[in-house]
C-alpha cells in the first residue's frame, strides 16, 4: 500500500498528497475514503495520493514527523500543511488547506 495516485505525473499546478494511516484501522480506512472522494469531485484531472502505511513503514513517519494517524500532508501546491483525523468534514477539510472549493457544490 505505497502509492495509490490517480494521475501518473505531477503536472504543474497538481495537487500532492501525502496519507499517514494504520492499515486496518477504521479511522484510516474512512480518510483514505474521504480523501479519494473529494480528489475525485474538487480536482479529478490533477491529483495524487500516495499512502504511508506506518506500520509497515515507521521510519517514514518518524522522519516526516508524524506522530498520529491518519495524518493527510498536502506537499503541492505550496505551502505544505498537515492535518490530523478521517477528513469526514469536507468543507472544513478543504478551508483548513486553503484549498479551493464551493459551498453548494
């Protein structure tokens, strides 16, 4: 469970994500969910998720840093910014990286 993108490049202005989660964990399987749903509704040509499984990859996550999961880590665009939980909250999910997205949409 290394990487799971929907798009093969990192075209210019894509977004990258980073998920830190615990394979079996239902927390973890609900971010990944949540994650997948709104790439493929707010930016279905220019994403890419990748998955740090930390229990099969704890050095990873020590050196990112990260101390609790899932922890989703937006690398691009710039500035890169971490947040913590299952992403059951879209709107807020979505204002709390500054990414772009509609109300109503």
């Amino acid at each position: 469970m290394n990487n799971s993108g929907d798009t093969g490049d990192h075209p210019k202005g894509a977004y990258l994500f980073r998920l830190y989660l615990a394979d079996g964990a239902p927390s973890s399987a609900r971010a990944f969910a949540n994650l997948y749903a709104i790439c493929r509704k707010y930016f279905p040509e220019s994403h890419r998720i990748e998955v740090i499984d930390v229990s099969k990859e704890p050095l990873r996550a020590l050196d990112a840093a990260i101390f609790l999961t899932p922890t989703l880590v937006k690398l691009s665009p710039l500035p890169e910014q971490q947040i913590v939980g299952d992403l059951s909250e879209t709107e807020e999910f979505l204002r709390a990286l500054g990414l772009p997205h509609q109300e109503n949409k």
